[in-house]
C-alpha cells in the first residue's frame, strides 16, 4: 500500500507571494527543498537498483510489532512506488514547501518535515494492530495489518496543512478540473478527492497522520492563527449538536406560533 499523492487528480497553481494575480510554483526554491528532493530522488533509484529495499524498510506493522524493525516508521518516507508516486509527492513539496522554508529557516521546516513523517509512520504501524486487537477483522484491517506502506504523502500533508493556515486566503487552482479555492480548504478538499476519486490502495491513516502531527506541531510551537485548541473543537461540537436538537424540536412540535420569533 503506498501512502498515494496527494494532489491527485489535479495539478495546484497557487498565487504569487506578492499577491497579485496567478502564477505557477514558487519564485525561490530554498536549498533545504532541493536537498530533499535529491535525498528523495537518491533513495528511489536505489531501491530499483538494489533488491530488498522496499520490503525491508516500507512501514509495515507485522514487521514493527513482531519483528522489532523499529526504523520503518523513519524509512518509510523515502520510498516512493513509481514515477507518479513520488513526482506528485515532491512536486507539493517543492511547490507549497518553498516559501514555508524561507520563512521559517531550513532547520525548522526539516524538523516539522520530519517529524510529521516519523508521526504519521507510528499511526501507519500502530493504528491496524490496535484495530485488530479491538476485534475488528474486516478485510481492509487485515490489509493494512499486512502490506507495507511507503511514500513521503505524510510528511507533504503536514506541509499542506501548514501553508494552508499560514495563508489561508492565498488561491490555489486545479488545472484540471478548472476549480479556484481558498488554501484553507486545501486539506478537506484533498481528502475528499482521495476518499471519491483516488485509488484503493491510498494510506489514509498515513495522510491523517501528517495532518494530526502537523496540527500538534503548529498549536506547541505557537503557530496558532487559524487553529482551534481541543476545546475549542469540543465546543463547536456541542454547540452544533444542540443546534441539531433544536432544529428538530422546532420542526415536530405544533405547539409553536409561527408569529413569535425563537432564539438559540
């Protein structure tokens, strides 16, 4: 199973840094990108030239839990399952990466980098084996319990979600379809075309995983416009969940009078 690209389906224009109008890719690729691309680039070619790479350090549960192959959850965002595979992956990186480097400096973008990648790798290797000791054994658990996962889709949804807080209203446009939206929607819109559109074999623990460390990430290192803390989430759920309730009251009861307003 490789964690599958996560611009799928569509190629990302986004807007100039000056803000005005639309331009392709960032003006500037700072060194820390092109030198992952090149560490990236390195690895892919080594694992077609030397046998036994993919099988010995892609992420796999069975091997993590039961054979003590403790570096699979680093490893595993090296390698990539073909040329599309990791040409979408650095492409997101080089394109929404870039300005993220320049205003943070290389040594903190590789760090987040890292980290939502090692992050989202402890969820690929943990989640299957705790579903499985909670009983459920339906076949895509034993899937993912088994197949190895490989790609560096963790760490770039990490990346994606970082630049689409840190700009929330930049414009981002798919070539293909044709569709403009803000960079705040980028996240759920790719989730949606990853669940409806993408191929069966996409990790999604792995790309929730790189969303979920790069949100822990941004909220501890004060990073916080845009981000709701975990009460601020339980909050709105309550909230929306009473709204529900009081729709629904308001709809059955006949002993309202439509003369009077309501408030909630």
């Amino acid at each position: 199973m490789q964690s599958g690209a996560p611009e799928r389906g569509g190629r990302l224009y986004g807007r100039g840094y000056s803000g005005g109008g639309l331009g392709f890719g960032p003006p500037v690729t700072p060194p820390v990108i092109k030198q992952l691309v090149i560490a990236n680039l390195a690895v892919f070619f080594a694992q077609f030239a030397i046998g036994g790479v993919t099988e010995r350090f892609a992420a796999s549960p069975i091997d993590f839990w039961r054979s003590g192959a403790l570096w699979q959850p680093f490893t595993y965002m090296w390698l990539h399952g073909g040329l599309g595979h990791i040409f979408a992956n650095m492409f997101s990186l080089w394109m929404f990466g870039s300005q993220l480097a320049l205003v943070w400096g290389p040594q903190r973008f590789l760090r987040f980098y890292l980290l939502c990648g090692v992050g989202a790798g402890l969820l690929i290797v943990t989640v299957p084996m705790l579903l499985l000791k909670l009983g459920a054994d339906a076949p895509g658990v034993l899937s993912m319990v088994n197949a190895p996962t490989l790609g560096a889709s963790g760490a770039v949804f990490g990346v994606l979600l970082a630049y689409s807080l840190t700009w929330p209203d930049r414009t981002i446009m798919f070539i293909f379809p044709p569709v403009a939206f803000r960079a705040i929607w980028l996240i759920p819109i790719l989730f949606f075309m990853e669940i409806y559109f993408g191929p069966p074999n996409v990790s999604h623990t792995g790309h929730l995983g790189g969303v979920l460390v790069g949100w822990l990430l941004l909220r501890s290192q004060g990073d916080a416009r845009g981000l709701l803390s975990f009460e601020q989430i339980r909050w709105r759920w309550r909230r929306w969940r009473m709204r529900r309730r009081l729709r629904a009251v308001q709809q059955v009861d006949p002993r309202r009078d439509d003369d009077r307003p309501f408030y909630h």
